[in-house]
C-alpha cells in the first residue's frame, strides 16, 4: 500500500506543479507584454495567455500523463489470485 501511496503523491505533485507553472505563464503573459504590442489586429497579452498558454498546457498535460502516470493496482482479484490493474475489465 504504501507504493501506491508513493505514485499517488508523486503524480499529484506533479499535477499540482503544472498547475502553478500555467498560473505563472499566464501571469507573466497578461501582465508582463507591453499593452501596445500587437500580433495581427489582437493584442500580444491575449494572445499569449487566452490563445498560445491553454494550447501549450494542454499538450503539457496530456506528455505528463503518457509519460510520468501508471495504472496502479486497486484491488485484488479473489478468482484469478492476481490483482487487477484500473484499466483492467472485471
């Protein structure tokens, strides 16, 4: 139990670090880019934080998920004597 508890905390921190990782990129991009500064007819801060920041964390999220989370196993299975994994069908 307690490696599961281990992986538990390890994915939960790491999701909680790339949650404040695009807080601070979306700060640093409403706040930081001068307001006269253009891209096209839109202004850089908004394209940066409401346009470039949700696709660039997005993608984050799904390379943090396929590389650094695994199935865990829940519960074991009293017919077979094995545990099942969660993606696993009963």
């Amino acid at each position: 139990m307690t490696n599961i508890v281990s992986i538990a905390r390890r994915e939960a921190g790491l999701s909680v670090a790339l949650a404040l990782l695009y807080m601070a990129g979306w700060w640093l991009s409403a706040y930081a880019v001068p307001p006269g500064l253009m891209l096209g007819d839109w202004p850089l801060w908004f394209v940066l934080s409401c346009l470039f920041n949700p696709l660039l964390f997005v993608g984050l999220c799904v390379l943090m998920v396929r590389l650094s989370f695994r199935n865990i196993m829940l519960e074991d299975d009293p017919e077979s004597g094995q545990e099942r994994s969660l993606g696993d069908k009963p």
